[in-house]
C-alpha cells in the first residue's frame, strides 16, 4: 500500500524518559513516517531497547556526553533507511540519514538541535549543514531540515528581534532552495522549531499540543511524496463469554455432513470449514478490530478519547494564549490524559502480574512475557530486501513474496536435472495399509485435550470451538482425516 503523503514529526521532549508512553501514544494516534525528537536529555545508560518503537527500526541517536541536549530519529520500518552521519558541533547535535521511497527518489534528512544557551551569533551549526546539502549524498536527493534551533528572525519568523543566527539560518534556506513550514509559535510567543524542505507540501506544518510538560509544542508536516505505509490489519475478535453454545452444538448435531464431505479432500476440507465458520457466524457475537504495528498493547478507547480533548482544548488555547479559562481547561485535559495514559498502562501491568504469577503458565509462555514486558522480546523489522534484479521491497506482503520466491527457487530442480532418474531407495517392508479409519471417539478425545489459548490456524476456526463442540464435530474431522489418509 502507498500513500500521497511522508508524514514528518519534530518535537523538542524537554526529557524524552519521563514522557515515553506519551511519545509512544503520540506517534500511534498521528502515524508519522520519521519523528524526530530534540533535547532528549537520554544518557549512555538509556538502552536501545527501551526505545525500540513497534513499527519502527532501532533510533538513530546523538547523545551528549553530559545529561541534557541530544537528537534521536525513528523511522518507519516500511522506508529503507541508513545512516549517514551523526555530529557535535560544540555541544549542538546532528543525526543525518538517508530514507528511500517506494518510488525510488533518495531523501536525505538532516535532524538538529540548537540549545538556547547558544550564542546568538554562533552559527557553526548551520555552517555544518550547508556543508552536508552540498556533499554526495544530498547532491542528487530531496531533503529535510528539521529541528529545535532557537533562532530569532523578525521578517522570516515573525519573531521579535532578528539575531546573527536567525540570519544565517534565512540564507542557507534561500541558498540551498528549501522552503520553512511552520508558520505559527512553538515555544511561547516564538518559533523555534523549524522544518525547511525542498519537497513541496499539501499544506504548512500544523502545531499541535506538547510532550507532558515540555514548552515546545510538537509539529506534523505531510510532504507530497509517496511514502510506503503498511495497512491497518483486520481481525475477528469472538465475544465467547456471549455465545449461544447450545444452539450452536444444535446446528452442528443436524448438518449432514456425509453431504458436505465428497471424495475429493480439497472440497472437503473446504466445505466442512465454512459450515463451521456458518455456525460460529450465527450463535458468536463477534467484532471486527482495526490494529497496526504502531499500537501499544494497553491501548484502550479511553485513551482515545482524553487525546481527543487534549488536542480541542490546545486548539482553543492557541487561539487566545492570554484567556486564563483556556489555559486552564488546556491544563485540566493534559492533566486527565496523562492520569487516563497511566491507568491504562497500570491495568495492562495489572493483568500481566496476575498472568505470570498463575500457577498454569507454561514455562515457555513465561518466559517470552517476561522478554515481552522488559522490551528484549520484540521481534526487530525485516530491513529493506532487494532481489537479484536490484528491485527493493519495504512493504511487509511485498517482503515475504520475495523471500517465498528465493526459498522456492532453492527447493527447485534446475530443468536439466528434470530427466535424471531419481536415486534407489531400498524398501524396507512389503506390507502396505490397505484401509485406515480414525474412530469418532478417538477424535472426540482428542478435541477435548485441545488448549483453547493457542492462536488460530489458516482455516480461522479457534481451538476454543472445537473444543466446546467436540461431540458434535468428531464425525466430519474423523471423515476429513481418513480423506487426507488415502490421499497421500
């Protein structure tokens, strides 16, 4: 899937550790394709696995050597990526990357913060990235600017005063084509933080409301690019606690099934799958959920619903900075979001104590909750592939079709090899199975041993349901089963 669209995040976190699950929530319910994150104040001591995002590759990072400052970028995992270049330039840090798009054209993307104890004078960093838009990589590329860097620019970005910095910074744009997208206040009265691109856009940068208590407010643009994305997925979710098990069991217990079985295996197999899913239709109240890579797992809609009212009471603060009704009502729903965010998370915390402490966890289940919960069991993207023609593949689908297709052509037969007769193997009995039956008790019996929490198969019926209508479904399996017998 591709979209019109490369959607950009820039936010100065003021601490980044204190307000990850909000960072989290944040690019779950706007969907960004880069974020990138200033005065991230992270430590050496911060590891990559507790900012690994779901969806995303491993950030890029500039720390400081002393706690404050830093940069760090995410990228979605559906761009192919690569580093160019991490620098500091006198305590002001810089994250260079490259991200190639579904239709080929290289971005090279420049990630910057510029501290406000800088001097207004002090121009070194920019003289930095002027250097870095003429070098190799940037030469023949789109690029993105973007970042918190506390200059002051009268005409340019209506600040009050103009400064050597905010100068400076006006040129390289003019010098080097890119155009500056945020034309509202991110910090008080003033605009610090920047995106400058030579990509055109559907519209300016929008402002929206900040990290917890951080004085930077965060800012979304939406480049007219076209970005790979990965689809939301799809999935039933069976509402059991309200099934109709007896009605259900009735409407197995009088299919024919000797109907629905015929001699071929496939349409077998076919047919009795669907009466069942019929079935399930009928007596499962059931839903259908919208999930992406991006959702935290103690997601929950109330959650939902506080981000809504933060982002109406920031619009309407916005409006009028000075109107104390609105500053309060702004502060009373960042507040509420925040309390409902850690509920949220506290319950999922909750429940997942209570699992492991169950006495009837399996020790491999444990096991990989208890990696999943420190953050060391989650399963890392499939970088970009590309095949022996140089194509490149980003989306997930596009992905596994290109591996299925190398695994299938090492498992191939080269056509010369197609007439040589196969090697003699030596039979070790001349005894054959003439008839082979499964007996519907001995099917019945083993649909009850079933674990109804294991996850369900390609047919999409749950063990749960073939556990509760064991009797009722033992006769076509056992039919279906001596099918596929006779078949091999």
């Amino acid at each position: 899937m591709t979209n019109k669209t490369l959607k950009l995040f820039v936010t100065n976190a003021f601490g980044l550790m204190s307000k990850l699950d909000e960072f989290r929530h944040v690019l779950h319910a706007e969907s960004p394709d880069v974020a990138i994150v200033t005065e991230s104040k992270l430590s050496e001591a911060v590891t990559q696995a507790e900012l690994t995002l779901s969806g995303f590759y491993q950030p890029l990072r500039r720390d400081r050597n002393r706690h404050g400052g830093g940069v760090e970028v995410w990228v979605k995992a559906t761009l192919a990526m690569n580093e160019l270049n991490t620098i500091d330039v006198f305590g002001q840090e810089l994250v260079w990357l490259n991200v190639k798009l579904s239709t080929g054209r290289p971005v090279a993307i420049c990630a910057a913060y510029r501290p406000g104890t800088c001097s207004d004078t002090d121009t070194s960093i920019f003289d930095v990235i002027c250097r870095g838009l003429t070098s190799t990589a940037c030469r023949n590329s789109a690029v993105i600017v973007a970042g918190d860097f506390n200059v002051h620019n009268q005409e340019w970005l209506h600040s009050s005063r103009t400064t050597r910095a905010g100068e400076h910074a006006e040129d390289m744009c003019y010098m080097h084509g890119l155009e500056q997208l945020v034309d509202q206040p991110t910090c008080g009265r003033n605009t610090l933080d920047l995106i400058m691109s030579d990509l055109p856009v559907e519209s300016l940068a929008t402002v929206l409301p900040p990290l917890g208590k951080s004085d930077h407010a965060c800012i979304l643009a939406d480049f007219q690019i076209r970005a790979s994305r990965e689809p939301p997925i799809s999935r039933t979710v069976w509402r059991y606690q309200h099934a109709d098990w007896a009605r259900l069991r009735h409407f197995f217990r009088t299919t024919n099934w000797a109907a629905i079985a015929r001699t071929d295996p496939d349409l077998s197999c076919t047919g009795i799958s669907e009466r069942i899913l019929e079935g399930m239709k009928r007596f499962i109240p059931s839903k259908i959920l919208k999930t992406r890579a991006s959702d935290p797992p103690w997601w929950t809609p109330e959650c939902t619903a506080a981000t809504v009212r933060k982002r109406r009471a920031w619009r309407c603060l916005r409006d009028d900075q000075s109107d104390h009704d609105r500053q309060s009502a702004y502060q009373d729903a960042r507040l509420s979001t925040i309390a409902c965010l850690k509920t949220a998370k506290s319950a999922f915390m909750a429940k997942l104590r209570q699992k492991m402490t169950s006495k009837q966890l399996p020790p491999s289940d444990w096991w990989r909750t208890v990696k999943r919960a420190s953050g060391n069991g989650r399963s890392q993207s499939v970088p970009t592939l590309r095949d022996p023609n140089g194509r490149e593949y980003t989306a997930s689908a596009d992905k596994a079709e290109c591996m299925a297709r190398y695994f299938a052509s090492k498992c191939s037969l080269a056509q010369d090899d197609l007439s040589a007769p196969f090697p003699y193997v030596r039979p070790r009995t001349d005894q054959a199975l003439s008839d082979v039956r499964f007996r519907v008790a001995a099917v019945e019996r083993t649909l009850r041993q079933l674990n109804p929490s294991k996850a369900t198969g390609p047919d999409r019926i749950p063990a749960r349901v073939l556990k509760a209508c064991s009797a009722e479904l033992a006769q076509p399996l056992s039919i279906l089963f001596t099918q596929f017998i006779f078949m091999l």
